[in-house]
C-alpha cells in the first residue's frame, strides 16, 4: 500500500493532482490533503475526486492515474 495526497492548489488547466510522498512536485504540508493508503494512484484519485471534481494523478508520479 501506497500513501497518497491530493494537491489543494489547481494546476493551470483547473486539475488537483495526487502525489506519493517521495514525488519531487508533492505541495508543501498545507497546500495538500492526506487521502490514504492505496494499493494503486487510480483508487486514489477517485478519492481525491471527493474533495475535488477535477483530479488527475500527477504524470511524474501517478501516471496511472490519469486519463487516456
């Protein structure tokens, strides 16, 4: 199992991204919410997309979170 957090600031296009811990992009402390342990970045960003409609997994980290 994985941690994750979901990034409380929106990218430009209006997307939260999701993080592991050991992610170079992972926001500061208080610009991020605690989602959870997952087994996958996908479950976590479903997630995530309780706290907000628009979440992707970042492309660095979570690749497999996001779409297409």
């Amino acid at each position: 199992m994985q941690h994750y957090y979901v990034d409380k600031k929106e990218t430009s296009n209006g997307d939260h991204e999701v993080h592991v811990p050991r992610c170079e992009y992972l926001p500061e402390a208080n610009d991020r919410i605690y989602l959870g342990a997952f087994s996958n970045c996908g479950d976590a960003v479903r997630q995530a997309k309780s706290h907000y409609g628009r979440s992707t997994g970042c492309r660095w980290c979570c690749g497999e979170g996001r779409p297409g």
